[in-house]
C-alpha cells in the first residue's frame, strides 16, 4: 500500500509533489517550469502540518533535502518512512 493511500484512508488530507519532474516515471519539462513546481512544492510544504518523507532504503535526492530544510526552517514536524541512518 503506498504512503498516500495509507495516509488518505486514515483521514489525512494528503498533498504530495508533482510526479511530473523526470523523477519517479514523471515527464521532463523545461527549467521554466520545474522552477514554477519547485515554487508550488514550497507552498504546499507551508501549508502542511506535517511533512512525511517517503524515502525507500532511507535515501533522499538533493530536492527533497531542500524541501526538507525549507520545512525544518518553518518549524514543522517531519517525519521519515525509513530512518537515513
């Protein structure tokens, strides 16, 4: 079962990146517009309570360890699928 559907049938609301950045399966797109989804992936994390890091092996890309220390600067609970450790 993935993180989101787990999360959702608990009640969460659940906000997750757009799988549309060449990661993941995701489409490539221009810098353009990878800047706009960077932009929009920032606000999301300011909407959130909580940010959950789905991290298989505890392995992260650089991305993710910038929204991760954007998330830390505002002071919001995170936590990991599995320990980086």
């Amino acid at each position: 079962m993935t993180a989101f559907r787990a999360f959702t049938l608990l009640g969460h609301v659940v906000v997750m990146p757009p799988m549309i950045d060449g990661t993941n399966g995701g489409a490539f797109v221009n810098e353009e517009t990878q800047k706009k989804l960077d932009e929009l992936q920032l606000k999301k994390i300011q909407m959130s309570d909580i940010v959950y890091i789905v991290n298989p092996k505890g392995i992260t890309n650089p991305r993710t360890r910038a929204e991760i220390e954007f998330a830390k600067s505002l002071g919001k609970e995170i936590r990991y699928l599995e320990s980086s450790q």
